[in-house]
C-alpha cells in the first residue's frame, strides 16, 4: 500500500527458500495495487460519469487491492473472494487488519468467485488473468455472467491481458527485485522472481506457468505459484463479455513512446495496437 508504508530498516525480513514468504514475495513482484485502484476509479469516472464506491475483487488472493481501496477514500466499501483460505488469513493478518477501525469496510469470503452473485457492487476486479483458470469457453461465460450479475445497474468488470509475440512461448523471464517494503513497513532484501511459461500446448491453448524465487544465499523457492492456466485471446475475451450481457467490451492498452522505445505507461481506449513481444492491457465489460 504505497505511500502509506512505514519504513523500518532496522528487523530484517530473513530471506532464504526454507524461511521466505511467498505471498510477501508475489506481492512485491507483481502486484501494483497503487496504480490499479487509480486507475479503476478514474477509468469508472470516465464510462459511468460517477464515483465507484464498492469494489469485488474476485480472485483475491491476499486482498492487497481490495484494502488499497479502502484506504483510499473513507467512503469506499470492499468485498474479497477466493477459494484459498490461508491465502485469505494471510491477507485479513496483513492488510485488513492494517487498516485498523476502517477494516469493517472489508469483507473478505472463502468461496468460489461464481457462487456470489450478492451484493451488488459498482465495479468487479479479477486482476493477474485469473479468469484464465476457466478452460472451457461455457465456463468462462458463466463466470462473466455471474460478474455481470453482481454488478449495479451501470458497473463495470475489469480484467487484464497479456499477449504479444512472446506471450505464449515457453520461456523463462527474471526479474531482480530489489527496492520492495512489506506490508509492515520492512524492507524485503533483494531477491530474483522468475516467471516460468512452462508448457504451451498450441492444440488447446492450455498454458501452465509458474512463479519460482531465488536468493542471494544461493538457495530456490522453486514451484511457489502453479498456475493450470488456458491462455485467452483478447478477441475470445470480449466476445464472452458480450455474450455474457455487457454491452461493450473496450481494451484499455498502452501506447508506444517512440523517443523512449517503450510502452508510454498511458492505458487508454484502443481499438489497434501494434504487436511487440509482450503487451499488458486491461479489458473492461461494460454493463
Ligand atoms: C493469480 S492469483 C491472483 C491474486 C490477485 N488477484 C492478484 O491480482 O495478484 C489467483 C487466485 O485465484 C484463486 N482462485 C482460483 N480459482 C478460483 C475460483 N474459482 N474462485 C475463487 N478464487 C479462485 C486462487 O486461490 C488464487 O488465490
């Protein structure tokens, strides 16, 4: 939870395969729940002409981003769902109770995300592909109608993408990381996350990826994440969207800053992009 976080340089966070902690590990590796709260509730602004107030984060996990909503305006309200329990007790010790008497604005529920369809929220979040665990197409509509369900009148459903000429590849891809602070304010000594596309099957698109860590000791945390994933194409996405009941599906994706060679950072309505090696966009239902 960005600027929140207090720094305490003094306890060390020990680092080591036998002792690390793999959700403070995938916290600081992949997630940016800052960005992402502001870019939801300025994204909403703009398609509903409102503020979103309460927010479903499906697939939460640890509930980092349903916390970081609610930490940010005391009048924003959140739900977590997820099937995995000591995921959520992770998150309830960590960010829920971080929040102090603001905490009863969370509700964090162990169930599987296409059993709830109440209550009925502003906006549905299910960040970091996790939709990809659906397989089979009736499956993933199912869970765009149940999303579709749970939304008010004018709500929207995010999700992210990724593609791009290397996207589905079998490769492996390390990161250093070395600047991250725990949710306890602690800095986290460096240590290398390693994305894993392990297997692709090109027949059915199954995808099994996996997230390992190594530290400095030399030691692995290998397999800490197995995602049993099916690789969707943004045009499969949106047409499920649609054929679940929203009534558009915009692809919010970057531009490219020709000065700096890279993606400019900027996500916004786009209808083409150019093909590069790897692209993230967010896909947006629109209710
Ligand atoms: C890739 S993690 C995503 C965590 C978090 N949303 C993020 O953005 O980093 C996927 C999570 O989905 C949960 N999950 C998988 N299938 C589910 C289902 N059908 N219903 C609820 N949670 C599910 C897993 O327990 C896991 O915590």
């Amino acid at each position: 939870m960005g600027a929140k976080k207090r720094r305490d340089r003094k306890s060390r966070i020990p680092l080591s395969a036998d002792s690390a902690d793999r959700h403070l590990l995938y916290e600081a590796s992949v997630q940016s729940v800052d960005f992402e709260v502001e870019f939801i509730g300025k994204t909403f602004r703009e398609i509903t002409g409102r503020k979103a107030r309460f927010l479903r984060e499906d697939f939460c996990g640890t509930a980092a981003l349903a916390c970081e909503w609610v930490g940010l305006d005391p009048q924003n309200r959140a739900i977590g769902i997820d099937l995995d329990g000591p995921t959520l007790e992770w998150g309830r010790q960590r960010h829920v109770a971080a929040l102090g008497n603001d905490s009863s604005r969370v509700e964090l529920v162990c169930d599987d995300v296409r059993a709830i369809r109440d209550p009925k929220v502003d906006a549905v979040i299910a960040f970091n592909y996790s939709y990809c665990f659906f397989k089979r197409r009736d499956e993933l509509r199912d869970y765009f109608r149940v999303a579709h369900d749970a939304l008010a009148d004018d709500g929207l459903l995010f999700v992210d993408a990724f593609g791009g000429t290397e996207a589905n590849s079998e490769m492996i891809e390390e990161r250093v990381i070395g600047d991250a602070i725990a949710p306890d304010g602690r800095k986290i000594p460096t240590f290398t996350y390693i994305w894993d596309q392990h297997r692709f099957n090109p027949v059915t698109y199954d995808f099994l990826c996996k997230i390992h860590f190594e530290f400095k000791d030399g030691t692995r945390f290998d397999d800490a994440f197995v995602y049993d994933w099916r690789y969707w194409t943004l045009p499969e996405v949106r047409e499920l969207l649609r054929e679940a009941g929203f009534r558009d599906a915009i692809v919010y994706a970057e531009g490219w800053d020709e000065e700096e060679d890279d993606a400019d950072n900027e996500f916004l309505p786009r209808e083409e992009i150019e093909e590069m090696a790897g692209w993230i966009a967010y896909v947006i239902g629109v209710k």
